[in-house]
C-alpha cells in the first residue's frame, strides 16, 4: 500500500492516524507470536509511506530494517514516534521482537535516518539476530540472502519448485496448479541448468518423469493466452535443452530424446514443439516472442558441436519452420529485427546431415525466387558485412591518429606487422556461410548480388530507430535501420553506390590480409570459395564485367614496406571484374612468406583463370592493368624457386606453377580475343622478355626433377611441356633485340626500342597450339570442400552456443512488455 504525502493537513493526520493503527496492530502480531510461539509464516505485509514532514501528531518516521525468518518471507511494520514518546507505550521502551531500545537510542536513530528516503520500514525480527543490510540480499543460485549460523538461505519459490521437480514424485500431486503457477513465476536459468548439470547419470534417470512432464508442459504453455508463460516457457525449455545436452557429454549411454520427451512420446512432442514456433514466427504479435522463439531453436541446433550429431534436429527436418524464416526475410519490419539470428539459424539447418542424407532446407533453398525475400536475406548479409568493415575502418582509423603511427613516421615501418595486427575485428565466419549457400544452391540469388544501394556507410537519411532488441546476436551489432526498404537510391552524383557483391570484396579484403590465425584462414579461404562460385556464374561474369555497371571499390590494401598507401579517392570507377582482379593480385603479392597458403594460391589462380575463360569466350575486351597481374605472377614464380626446397617439404609447388605458366599461355594463345589494345599484347610479350631469367631458372629446376626418378617427376614434367610456347618467345626475340642493340650501339635498351623490336619480328615467331587453356574443372562441394565445411560449420556452432548466454535469454524487456496479464 502506497500513501503518498501531501501538503493538506488534513492528509497527514489521515497518514498519522493510519500509521499508528498499523503500528499497533503489528506489535500485537508480535507479541502474540512470542507468547504462543506461532508463526508469521502466512501473514505477508509490507507497507511503504511516502515522505511527510513532521505535523501535530507525529514526528517523522525513521526506520530500522531488519528481517524475519519464516519461510522466505520479511515483515514489515511502521515505526512513529510523538513528541510525547512512544504511540501506545509511555515513555518506558518499545518491544520489537525482542530487543529493548530506549527513547534516547531511538531519537539517536531517527536522526541519522531522517536524512535518507522517507519510505520507512521496521521488521519484525528473530531475538538475537542482527539485522541484514539490501546489500547483503543475493539471488546466486536461488537464494535471496546469504545464510549464517542461526538461520536458513532464503530461496527463491520458482528454486523451490524447481527443487519439486527434481525429487522423485510428481510434484503436481501436491499442489494441482503446480504447473500453472511456474510458469507465471521468472526463470532462473542459471539454477535450472546447474542443477542438472549436478546430477549424475543415475539421479537424472530417476526424475527422468518430472523431466518429461516439464517438457510436455513447457510445449503445451507455449500455447497460452498470457505472454509471460509463453517466455517462461520458451526460457525453461531453452535450460532443459542446454543442460540435458551437457550432461550428455560426460556421461556414456545416455539419449537426449528419452530424457527430455520420452521415446514414446517424442514424435508428437517435437511436432507440436515446432507448430507452436512456427506459429509464434509467423503470428503479428510481439517481435521479443519472435526473438526468443529464433534464439531456442539456435539454441536446439547448436548444442552439439558437430550439429549432424544431433539427432533432436531429425524432427526439425521433419517439421519443418523454413516458410516462416522466409517471412521473417521478406518482412521489412521482423527482418530488423531478427534478419540476423533467421539468417544464421537458416545457414545451420541447410548443413545438418547434407552429405549424407536428402537434408529439406537444402532443396527448398535452392528453388527459392520470391524476389522480396532473396532481396531481404542479401541484406540482412550486407549489413552485416558492412558492420564488420565499418568497425574496422573505425579501428584503422583511430590507431592511424594514435602514438604508433607517429612513431613509425619518425623510425620507418620496421614494426608494421605488428601494427596490423593490432588493428583485426574479430571474423564472423556465420554470415559467410550464409552468404555462400545462397550463392551455391540459388541461382537466383546471384542477382541480389548487383542490387545497386547507396553505400551504407554514407547514407545520413534519418530513419526511425528499430526498437530496442534483447541482445545483440552472435557478438556483432547490424545496423539498425533497413536501408534499402527506407531509402532511396540518390539522385546526387557524389553520393556513391554500392550492392552486396561489393561490400562482400571489402570484407574479403580485410579477411584475407592475415592468414596466421585459423578463424581468418577459414574466413579467406570461404571468400575465394564463394568468389570461385560466382566466377563460373554466367549471369554473374555477365554483370562483373558489364560497363554500364561501374563502381569505385576502396579495397583494404596489407602495409608494406616497399609501397605507400593508395589514396581512394584517385580510384576510378570500374566494372566489378576489375575489383576482383584487384584482390586477387593483393593476396598474391602480400603472402609469399614461410607459412606459405598452398591452397589459398591455389584457388585464387582458379578464379583468375575462370575469368579469363568467360573474357575468351564472350570476347570481353576488359580494360585492366594486366600488367599488375603478370608481374605479381612472375614473382610468385620467382619465389617458388627461391624456397623450393622448403616449399617441396610440405606442397606440390609444381601443380602451382603448372596453374601460373597456363595463365601466361592463356594471354599468349587467346589475348588478341580479349586484351583491350594491340599494345596490351606487345607489354605481355615485354614482359616476358624482360623476366626471360625467372622463366629459365624455372625450366632449369623443372627440368632437372623430371629427368630423375623422384616422387616429383610427372608433376615437373607437365611444367616442363607447358613452357614451350614462353621459351620460343625468349628464344626467338633475344637475339633480335640483342642484334638491334649492336646495330644501334646501344648498351641499354628502352622499353619502347624492345617493343619495336617486337612489333617488328612477330611474323617470323612459330608458336605450339595447346589444347584445353580455356578449359576448367568445376567447383564441386561434397567431393573435395566436406572436411572443410564440418569443420567450418563445428566451429560456427560452437561460437553461436558460446554466444547464446545467460544475459542474451534473461529478456528483461520481456517483463516491461508483458507487465499485466488479464
């Protein structure tokens, strides 16, 4: 009962008198209690007033907290003095519990309290007990104070129902409405799952009833009119999942389904488990439900590390929820605001089992063509990535104006490796795995891939804040507002445009600087996985290399020593293929080092190659530097030979170059088709004739190892053949160009005498027709990438379980929206 004040008169003779009525009848209560040694267990009264200054008939309250022992519950009680003594009681001392205070120790008190809130309270208190302070009241582990030598911990009533359940009768014999009630009482996950995760094998199968009922319960609440038992529902049931599962780990012979639904019941359990989600997923009411309906079912898929383990996931297979992730997808508004976890989740369930078995989320992802909903996943994919740029640029940024940059700019960059990696932004492998089954299974979701927006970063439209989300999933923040269904594409030149393809190159930019770390080695070699996908796309190439579709990228470019930082603003804007081309020629200059990434230079030059096929065949005259291209090749070649002996240790360096001496002879053969000018083919023959003595140390090396009779024979071999056509260009221009120069007396030729040279001696040039340069193997998944992706798709369930916490499922706001139930 709340009493405010006020400045009437008349009200605070009315609070007076009300306060020296409850007063007694309180002392009575406790003097009935000491001399029939009942208890005030049944009785719960707390009565707060709010603040009065003193009047005729009282003083200002003061307090004295204190609490009782009974069952869990305090009693509060008013306490007033008058300035004729204590209400009731002379002017000898007052008796509360037990203990006697005089009328001078109580001014005393009411003095130093009177400074304090007005609210005041007395508690009726056990003889001989101190009183305990609000700082010492605690909920670790379902107490509400912590115990001592006389008394007994406080438990909270949803603890000691959950103490019910796990005795071994039916808790509801005792109390009908057992279930009813403990769903209109706030979980304490934290207690749920330790105390499962305390019992061992033996005491859980004891229980094993109460813990089916409490599923079935949980299932059947989820149901219910009231939102509150909905959540408690959906929270509960998240604890039983989570620590079922942990008690599966250490404990052999034990099945998950017989513990948490029964073998009998199990079928009907998770069927009308995954309508009920389905229902609330797809229902108008409250976006919190929906988040917590998202993070149980991340919670029922992530609970194994190897999710084709999980044997509960067979009933989401069954039952499917697919139609009501699209909708989320499709929807601008639940897109916002569950984009993300419907995204991941969706990621998860295309992996369980899908080389074993025909998995339901593979084939209905693959016919997909709603084009509202593949729009709405590429962007909830795009914010994403966009987040994962923006903080990194921000990071760049703030450690470019710090100490470390002005001390290299004063003793060089002798530290700069270590600078940048003080500057990484934690990957987020999930997305990406997103992103790569959509492009894999859907052809049509190629074409999100060129949605033209305006770049997300730069877009200062004010939109309408998305409401507050019970936690940020996953450890990333998307963006919160929808730019493509809130803004339009600008008008202003200035602005620029930007689609999901190219913020995916910034972020593969980024991911694929440093390879050291084994999250960013996965990251990089998903990237090029997903760009090798998109290479042999027609649809894709077709917009890649379109030139009415040209975009300024800013790609994150490695430091180095030996070169300065590219200024963005001086970048042209260029068809796409050229920022891919630009990428792919960043990784082969920046990871020749020691731990060297056979597999990741491998795919790279299979993407290169890709496109240049679709160049070839579509006679596509690209206007690129290809110069860039075949001087990073050479050097690459360059040093395969210089560290053959500690590259041979662990690769097949052969099968790398054979991929690189190919490439050349691709431009050799077929660069009139598809090299922008006739001088571009004079600068490749250049080239080559200036970087004659790398190609003839490499026929030296290949040579002398196909000609032993070592494990590397075939392979050498194959480079041997595939330099004919390089070395009858050397053969044939050298002694032209070196005849020229004795005819001219020149010691030194410029690069434009040895073009003329060349321009002037191709007639007589024979080269060897090589069959199959335009030719390539596919990409294909389940033969060669499987290990890759259980072991990718294991790490992202863990990260996800990791990240689904305690304070992600405690959903406070829950309470705030569902504050009354009718």
């Amino acid at each position: 009962m709340e009493l405010p004040s006020s400045d009437s008169n008349g009200f605070k003779k009315c609070i007076c008198i009300t306060r020296l009525y409850l007063k007694k009848l309180l002392l009575q209560l406790a003097s009935s209690r000491h001399s029939t040694d009942s208890s005030l267990a049944n009785v719960s009264l707390a009565v707060h007033f709010g603040s009065c200054s003193p009047c005729d008939a009282c003083w200002e309250p003061w307090s004295e907290p204190a609490s009782g022992n009974g069952r869990g519950r305090t009693y509060h009680a008013a306490g007033f003095r008058t300035r004729r003594g204590p209400v009731g009681l002379g002017e000898g001392s007052v008796e509360v519990g037990s203990a006697s205070v005089s009328p001078e120790e109580r001014r005393r008190r009411w003095r130093r309290e009177r400074a304090g809130p007005g609210a005041a309270r007395v508690v009726v208190e056990e003889p001989g007990v101190d009183s305990p302070t609000m700082a010492q009241v605690e909920k670790r582990g379902g107490l509400l104070r912590k115990s001592s030598a006389s008394k007994k911990p406080l438990k909270e009533k949803v603890v000691l129902m959950y103490d019910e359940i796990f005795m071994t009768e039916d808790p509801s014999k005792c109390s009908p409405r057992f279930w009813e009630e403990l769903f209109l009482m706030k979980v304490n996950l934290e207690y749920l799952e330790g105390k499962l995760e305390s019992l061992d094998g033996e005491e859980l199968m004891k229980i094993k009833d109460n813990i089916n009922c409490l599923f079935q319960h949980c299932i059947q609440a989820l149901g219910e009119e009231h939102p509150i038992r909905v959540v408690n529902a959906l929270q509960t049931l998240c604890a039983l999942i989570r620590g079922v599962h942990q008690k599966n780990k250490s404990t052999s012979g034990f099945d998950i389904i017989n513990m948490l639904m029964g073998f009998d019941k199990a079928e009907l359990c998770m069927k009308n488990l995954m309508e009920s989600l389905d229902s609330l997923l797809c229902a108008e009411g409250s976006e919190s439900l929906k988040s917590l309906c998202l993070k149980l079912l991340l919670c029922l898929v992530t609970v194994t590390d190897n999710i084709s383990q999980n044997t509960i996931l067979e009933y989401v297979m069954i039952n499917s929820i697919f139609e009501a992730i699209l909708q989320i997808l499709s929807h601008p508004p639940s897109r916002r605001e569950h984009g993300y976890d419907a995204v991941v989740l969706l990621a998860l369930l295309v992996n369980y089992r899908k080389y074993e078995s025909v998995n339901p989320y593979i084939v209905k992802l693959s016919i997909v063509d709603d084009e509202a909903t593949l729009n709405g996943m590429g962007l909830v994919i795009a914010q994403a990535l966009s987040e994962y740029n923006r903080q990194y640029k921000d990071k760049e940024e703030e450690h470019q104006s710090g100490f470390f940059s002005a001390l290299t700019n004063m003793v060089g960059s002798m530290f700069i490796a270590d600078a940048h990696e003080k500057i990484s932004v934690q990957t987020n492998e999930a997305i990406l795995l997103a992103l790569y089954e959509a492009v894999h299974l859907n052809r049509n979701f190629i074409t999100v891939l060129a949605q033209s927006h305006p770049e997300m970063g730069l877009v200062t439209t004010p939109v309408s804040p998305a409401p507050t989300t019970p936690a940020t999933p996953l450890g990333t923040t998307p963006p919160s507002s929808d730019v493509i269904s809130s803004v339009e594409l600008p008008l202003d030149a200035d602005v620029q445009t930007s689609n999901l393809l190219i913020t995916f190159l910034k972020y593969s930019s980024i991911v694929m600087q440093d390879t050291k770390d084994e999250h960013r080695l996965h990251s990089g070699k998903l990237c090029l996985i997903i760009l090798t996908c998109i290479a042999e796309d027609q649809y894709a190439n077709a917009f890649l290399h379109d030139d009415n579709m040209n975009f300024r990228v800013n790609l994150h470019r490695m430091p180095m020593r030996h070169r300065k930082k590219a200024a963005d603003k001086n970048l042209p804007c260029r068809p796409l293929v050229c920022a891919v081309l630009d990428l792919m020629v960043e990784f082969i200059v920046t990871h020749m080092m020691k731990e060297f990434p056979m597999d990741l230079y491998v795919r790279c030059i299979q993407v290169v190659h890709k496109l240049l096929c679709y160049q070839k065949k579509c006679r596509v005259r690209l206007h690129y530097t290809w110069r860039e291209l075949w001087s990073a090749l050479i050097n690459l070649l360059k040093f395969l030979m210089s560290n053959e002996t500690v590259l041979l240790a662990k690769h097949n360096i052969f099968t790398l170059a054979l991929m690189i001496v190919n490439l050349f002879n691709m431009f050799i053969t077929y660069g009139d088709t598809f090299l922008p000018t006739p001088s571009s083919y004079d600068e490749l023959y250049y080239e080559i004739i200036r970087m004659h003595q790398s190609f003839d140390n490499l026929y030296s090396m290949v040579l002398r190892l196909s000609t032993n009779a070592g494990q590397w024979k075939e392979a050498a071999s194959k480079v041997t053949h595939a330099l004919v056509n390089i070395r009858a260009i050397i053969n044939h221009f050298n002694p032209k160009i070196e005849s020229y120069a004795a005819v001219n007396h020149i010691s030194q030729l410029s690069e434009e005498q040895v073009l003329e040279v060349v321009r002037a001696n191709y007639d007589t040039l024979t080269l060897k027709l090589q069959d199959g340069l335009d030719q390539y193997e596919r990409y294909s998944e389940q033969h060669k990438e499987a290990a890759f992706f259980k072991e990718l798709v294991r790490s992202i369930s863990t990260n996800v379980r990791r990240n689904l916490a305690f304070h992600t499922l405690s959903q406070e706001v829950l309470l705030k929206e569902f504050s009354t139930i009718s």
